[in-house]
C-alpha cells in the first residue's frame, strides 16, 4: 500500500518514447521519405478517396410498382379479329416481375374427355397392344386408357384422358402474334430506402413535372430519368431483335442502380437505369428456351359442364433488380482505416532497417549506431561491441 | 553452411526491444496517460461496445406466409348487393406482397365489338375525317375505325374495335366500395434465417400460445409480439388516414426487423414491426397516384361468344419487408479492431513527441536524450552531438 | 525562409529508426520468436488462408424461372374423374415462389344468396333472437340476416348473405387427392450475377448437354447439377413425408448457394443445392398449419347471373432462396489486415517485455538496457541511473 503511491506517481508521471538514431546520409535518408511517401499517397489515394474508406456502407430495400400500357390486335383463323389490352397480356397484373405476352398458342374449348394423345415416338401406335393402361407420363397430357386411335389421317396415337383436344404447340407463330407490344409502355416507379441512415428516395425525381412524365419516355441520352420505358427501346438497349425476341419469349432485366454517396446532398443520389437480357438464349443447347408459361380461363358451357381455354403464353418477362450502396462518413472504418495505415507507416522503417542493415556496403557500421549488444551476463560473457 | 548455424541460433536465441527514454516530467507524462486514456476508450467504449466490432455480421433471409380474413359487402347499381370474401378481394392470392382491393370501377359484360371511344381532348370529333383510320393509341382502349360516333347524348368521339363498352374511370367510387376493408386482419408468418450462423427463427414466438394466436390483434404496446394485424390500425400507424387511402389505393410496408446479437440467448432476438406508406401520396405531381391496376373474369355466354368483366382495382399493397442483421462473436473482426486500435496507441506517442520536441521550451534537453545524430561518415564528417 | 533550406534538407536527407537492445538469452529469444510464430501463423493461417482477408466480397442478385411438369387424376363424388395439368395446379403461373397444389377443398356453384352459416359455437342458434342482424364477422362468410335456419337436419345456423352454399372445410381429403404430385418434376433455370464483379452464371452448366437435361432427374450423390427436381424426392431429403405434407400443404425451400472463388477459374463457381421445410409444422400450436389459400373460378351460368366454384388449395409452396458470396482478391481488405496483422507483431514485443521486464529474476540487468530514466532537469534532480 505504501509503495502504491509512489509507484503510481512514477507510471503517471513518467512519459517514455523510443530512443532513435538519427542518420544523416542522402542515400537512405531519401529512401525513407520516398517509401513513407508512398504508402501516405496510398492510404489517402486509395483508401480514402477511390474506395471511400471512411465511409459506413449501407444497401438498399426497395419497393416497385409496375404498369403497362398499350393495345394489340390479332387476326387468327379460330379467334377472328381480336383486340389485346392490359388486363389480356399481363399476367401476373401486377409485381416487381412483370410478364408482358408477346405470343401465344391458343387451345380452345378443351373439355373433360378422351382423346389422341400428342404424337411423338413414346406416344405413336399401331394397335392398341402398343398402349398401355392407365399411365401417366410426366411429359404427357393425361392418364392413357390403352386403345390406338387415330391423331389425325396419317398417324395413329395412344388415347387419353384429359384436357381435350390436347395441346399442339409444334409451330410457334412467327411473326408473334402480339408484336405491337414494341410499343408499349411500362411505368416503373421505385421507391428505396436505406435503413442505416433513414434515407428514402424514389425514381420520380421531385423536380421533375408531372406533364412532363405524362408525355416522356426513357432514353440513356436525352431522358435518362424518365422512369417510362418503351419496350422495344430496352430490348434494343440490350443488343436484341425484339421481333426475334417476341416469337419465343425470354427476360430482361431493368436494373436500377441506386449508388449514393450520402455526404454529399441527396439530389446527387440518382437512379441509373440498365437492360440486360438474362435468359440463356445464347447457348445452343436449352430446354425450353425463351420463356413461356401455361394458364386457362375457364367457362361453362349452356349445360354447365366445364370448358376452358388453355393458352401457352410466350413473352417478355422483366425482372425489375434495384441495387445500390450508399456511404456515408462513419468513424468506424475510418479508424480502422486510418489504423491499418499508420500501421504501414511502420512497414517503411522496417523496410529501410533490412535494406540498411543487410545491403548495403555500411552496414555493419550502421548495426553499430542502431543495436546495443547485450550478452546474458550467466552466459559468462560480457557486450562484445560497445556502441558508444 | 557452416555459417548458417550460428547465424540460426543468433536468430533464435536473441531478443530486440527498442530502447526507451524513460522521461520523469509531470506535464509531459499526464499529458501522454491523458492521451492513451482517449484512446482507449474510444477503442473500448465505441468499437466494442457501441458498433460491436467484435462480432461477424450477417443479414437475414427469409419467407413469408400471408393471410387475409373479413367479409365486405357493396351494394351499386350495376351490381346489386354483393358480399365479397378473401377470394374475391385478395389478388393474387398470395406471396409476400399482398393486395388487398379496397375500391374498383367494373365494367360489365365488355365484348369484342366496336363502340365510341372514351372522350378526351384526342379522341372527341365531329365527322369522320377527325378520326384516323387502323392506328392504335398506347393510351387508348383499341384500333380506330375511322369513323365518328356518339359517345352519349352530348359528345361523339372516333369508333374503336376492343372489348366494348370502354371503361369510364372517370369518377372514382367515393368513400371506397370496400370500405369494411379497414378492420379485416392480416396474418403473416415470418420464418428467417441467418445463414452465416446457420439461426433459425419465426415470428409466432415459441412461448406465444394457440388461444392467443387466435384472438389477439397487433398492437405496439400491449400485443408487440401478435403477427395478426388490423388493417385500419396498421394504415393509422403509418399516420395515414385509411377512408381516403382505401379510395385511390396505396402502398404500405410492413417492415418487419430483426437485430439479433446472437451472443445472447436466442430468446433476446425478436421481431420489431413497423408500418410506412410507401406510395408518393405526398407529392402534388405523380402519374397515376395511389396504387391500382385491372384484372378482367372471362366468361361465356349462351351462344359460346367471349363475355368480359373488366375490373380496375384499387386497393392497398401490402410489401413485407424483412430485414436485420446478427452479430456473433468472431476473432476476425475483432483482431482487426484491436489491431487498429494498437496502432492508434502509436499516434500517442506520436503526438506527444512532436509536442515535447517542438514546442515545449525544454525541447533541445529532450532532443538530446531521445535522439543519437550520426553522420554518413564519407561526407567527412564526425557526429556532431555527443548525445552520451 | 533562409532557415527553410537546410531544414527540408536535414528533413529529407535525414533517416530515423529506434535504437533496439539486442539480448543474447536463449529463454527470452525463444519465448520471443515464439509468440512472433503465433501471430505470423494466425495472420497467415486464420485471416489470409480461412477467411480469405485478402478478397472483396460481393452477394449475389439473381433471377429464377421455373416450370413444372406432370398430370394427376382424381375421382370425386362431385366432380367425377377429373384430370389434373400445370395450368390447373399451378398458381399463379410462374414467378421464384411456386405453388403446386396437393390437395383442395372445392365448393360448386356458390352464387349471392342467403344460406345458413358454417355451424360453430359464435353460429348456432336456436331462435332468430340468437341472430344479430347486418353483422360481419372477420371469421364468417357473410352478413347476417337475423334469421335463425337449418344448416342440416342437427343443427340450425344464422343465416348469412353471401357466396352460398358457404364452404364446408372441417374434413381435409386424406390421402391429399393430388398426391400423384410426388413423382412431378419442377425445372428450375437459375442466372445469377455479382455486380460488383460484374460475373454472371446459370445453374444450367455450359459443360451440360441437352439430352441430358431433358432426362436427369437432380440427386445428390449421381446428378449434383441437374437443375430437375423430382418433388417426392426433394420433400424427403428435407426429411419430410410428402404423402403426409400434402394433405394440409407446406413451405419448402430450394436453396441454391453460389460461393465462389473467383480468383480461380469460373468453372469452380458451382451451384449447391439443399432443402429445408420452412412452415412450423414442428410446433404443436400453430394458427392455420400447412399452407393453404382460397381463390375462385367463375362463371355466368345460362341466365347471365354469376356462379364460382371456390377452391380452398392446399399445396406445397416452393421458395427458391438463392444466395451467395463472391470473393475477389482486392487490395483494401489485404492491406487493412496486414495492417492489422502488423500491429500485432507489437504486441509480441509488448508481451515480451512485460514478461521480461516484471517477472524474470534478471529484470533490473535488462531494464538497465533497455531504459534510459532521465530526470526533468527543473525537478533539481539530476539523472540516477547511468545505462552507459
């Protein structure tokens, strides 16, 4: 207890730093600073001014409402004339993935019954020994009741029970049918948010007028924060035919880009719009490529029995993918930063000492300024150099 | 060879520690503790304590179940008295963002046929030569005819062929049809999981009995912990008034956090609720304010001829957000922390010696003892200070 | 400025580095290179080799179709033998949640009308005065009409306005009616992307060939990437029992992990999958167990008025949960924990000290060495000890 006070008083008191030597000689001395400024540029270069190293990094939770607008008229044998509007070709209505049809194979009035099943080699028959009973195949359209009959004139199928008529969805239209859809419209509007700093913002930049957003539509050059697409313009953005496109389906993606470097004033934090096509179609090797998807509308006819109308829809779907990152000064990464830098600055010395004190040609008489010898005097020995 | 083993066992069996200045001053010593302190307790106090730079983080991933329950009944004109149900209102009827159709405009019976246009400044006419022929406006319900007929007593306008009679969403339903919208419930089932750590919970906490679950109402005081949420409260939490929401629809988050320090028990980590209008309600310029879209039931009438009811919905989308991240400790960032928080002790020292080097008055005396000039002997010259 | 000369002079030419004690002690050099090992080995072994420290890290964005495949047939007293297609069990129709319908509860015919109300304990009655009138409850199927009538020869209900007859869902058909739903296929088309390393790749492996897509089936051991899920076959490898899953439906997740190494090849970049049931089918409370939902076709029958027929579906829901790290060698997060690693090779010094300084019998010898105690001269005191 008494020997508390004292030695307290002393770690106070007491102020110790690392005795240096300090070399006079142009060659190293220039070495030094030269390394030490190197790794001064990097820290503040790269660290703090490419990659923002003194900022806490946040990503973004997004919201997004789509809307398409335009019509399209069709003029096939079975439909007649027909005029296609939003509620037709959008299906889902609504989402952030939005599926715009673009072609279709129609099935009309299919019922509960028994028919030829599609032909293909598992399905084909010549006498009903060739069909089995009661099987249902994963790619087939219905349970097989085991009799041969005849698919069309010329060729003779298993028979099943099913949707019929089945499907026949050999010859996709082409042109597609509902080409038109180059015109259309979609309205994205997208609302982010970026939970770590509270930070809302969305696509629809307050300064821009709503007659405006009424009338314009998306161009990288002159509307690049018009949040209304024209889909044949995206489709081009990313280097597809949209006529080639639209016979077979497939997915784009809007990509909305939200990289907001919250130090600055909020109206510098912009959306950044970009279109790429994600599906496979440049491999020659795809099942089911494009993209498609069945669904049917269903009716009941004057006696009530069910009916319905199976369409296999081929289109566009677009994936609307926002991402971002938004920084902002934290001192957490800065220190750590800044930490990690300072810590580099020791790398310089040390670096020196080993280009010093090993290579060059005075080096033995710089060990002599630098390093005190000390024996472990019960080694019987005694300091071998005496470095004053 | 021979030399490598002594060099070795001079490697292995020697120790260098830098040579100190141990500095006896009160001003200078308080002043280098006083430092320390600082930093110290920066390291400690807010790396550790405050950001928890101990830990791995991870953000969450999750699924949601949602499900709606209440009965709302209208009674127009058009449609006579009708109930509508879940099946009815909720479209589509499930996924993690869901929609809740509070108001509509329906259209009855459109078929494919022509008829006079909606009126607005580009379709109204007075004689056919108003009316181009075969073009298809994105705004407008089908393909000109080219001819100019009465759209009512009053107005003609140029000839359509579409799903006819066109929709007149001129006049939105005011207060909404739907109205009894405000106190059906929502149920959503939360189940996240952090993958780093491999954390799975849900949201019907494990001591959250069945009765309860049954009964209770989400409310952020008494029932914080009930996924079961009350239309009407949850738009009124978000500081909206729902009889005008429900009118031109919306969208509203239900945010759904999850901070969990998985260094406790995993009973301390629980979900946070929090509900925000999302939807750019405020702003006196939007395109399409609120939040709405149209679906279409296909029927069939007598004679087999395609019946349509057109309805445009609007309503309140509901996107669950969930989001959060885990920490747990982890020796990762912790040595990072420490490590740049070692470094940062090394600006003590840094400091202080600039200061007791340059511009204390005793700097020359202190000069002197921390420091050994040595001159780069060929420049002729001998070392200038004795330090000893 | 005179003086400015020879200062930056003296500053540049100048190089500075601590003067180092160097101890001849086998106990203290060991102890010394021996900590020194430690660290070295955590910085390289821990930080660089298991965390990979070096690499920036990116988490995946990604886009999902799906189609699923197979027919299922059922005989039902009110429907009679019915066959099942994608169109009719899959809902909605596409989209990265995918709900495939295993069982349902289906209510013909159910038109606007009064009927009495599903009997329960809040619905019975016996007299009209049990009836409130115009009242909806959240849990019923319509509005009341006060009237008290039989729901069957037992029992007499409050009758409601609504869709009539109301739905009767007490017995759950057991075994599921769709069970055949076990030996469906479900292709999954996964493309994913890392932003930030501007990567992208597709579940479907370009070293894939078609044929073999079209009649793999994925298994763990033998078909690790065929991108074909047989859903028995997915169920129990969650380690469920699907025919007992299909009865009240389920979550199940397709997880697909992308960790990749993108320092190596891309072809290293390889898709994992794994399967986990993601409803509480655990837990012995649970509100609305499984996973069901409602939603309704409808008709118009001869005389123009409404009909629906209601589906309460029962299914499983697949959400396809993709998520991944990418790693990149980046020069920031190499440095930050060099940096870092460095600053600890002090604390090898720091700890040595300690030991030697404190603990060791010889402490005063090597203090002696290694401090230099100089007195603040104005103390009146002069320096104690001499080390030289």
């Amino acid at each position: 207890m008494a020997r508390c006070g004292p030695a307290l008083a002393a770690f106070l008191f007491e102020y110790d730093t690392p005795r240096i030597v300090l070399l006079r000689s142009r060659k190293v001395g220039l070495m030094n600073r030269g390394v030490q400024l190197l790794i001064l540029a990097y820290v503040i270069g790269w660290v703090f001014v490419w990659e923002e190293g003194y900022q806490e990094k946040d990503s973004v939770v997004s919201s997004v409402i789509t809307k398409v607008k335009g019509v399209s008229v069709t003029n096939t044998s079975d439909m007649g004339l027909r005029v296609w509007d939003a509620a037709n070709y959008v299906v889902p209505a609504q989402g952030n993935t939005l599926f715009v049809m673009t072609n279709m194979i129609v099935t009309l009035n299919q019922r509960q019954s028994t028919c030829a099943e599609f032909p293909d080699v598992k399905t084909e028959c010549n006498s009903d020994d060739d069909c089995p009973q009661g099987s249902m195949d994963v790619q087939g359209n219905g349970v097989t009741t085991g009799r041969c009959v005849p698919y069309n004139a010329h060729v003779k199928t298993c028979e099943v029970i099913g949707w019929c008529p089945v499907e026949n969805d050999t010859y996709v239209p082409r042109p597609a049918l509902l080409n038109a859809v180059e015109n259309f419209t979609i309205l994205v509007k997208n609302h982010i948010l970026y939970p770590k700093f509270n930070f809302t913002k969305r696509n629809v930049l307050p300064n821009i007028s709503d007659t405006y957003l009424k009338s314009c539509v998306y161009d990288a050059k002159t509307d690049p924060f018009c949040p209304i697409f024209r889909i044949g313009h995206i489709v081009k953005l990313a280097g597809q035919n949209f006529q080639e496109m639209a016979v077979k389906g497939g997915i784009m993606s809007i990509k909305i880009h939200w990289n907001c470097n919250l130090d600055w004033a909020s109206s510098y934090c912009l959306p950044k719009y970009s279109f790429r096509r994600l599906d496979d179609q440049g491999l020659n090797h795809t099942v089911s490529p494009g993209y498609n998807f069945r669904f049917a509308k269903y009716y009941q006819d004057a006696n009530g029995t069910e009916i319905r109308t199976l369409i296999k829809a081929y289109g566009i779907r677009f994936d609307i993918l926002v991402f971002g990152k938004a920084g902002k000064f934290d001192i957490i990464p800065t220190m750590i930063n800044i930490g990690s830098g300072l810590a580099l600055f020791g790398v310089a010395t040390v670096l020196c000492d080993i280009i010093v004190l090993y290579f060059m040609k005075k080096r033995f008489y710089y060990r002599e300024k630098k390093f005190k010898y000390v024996e472990d005097y019960d080694q019987g020995l005694t300091e071998t150099f005496r470095t004053e």
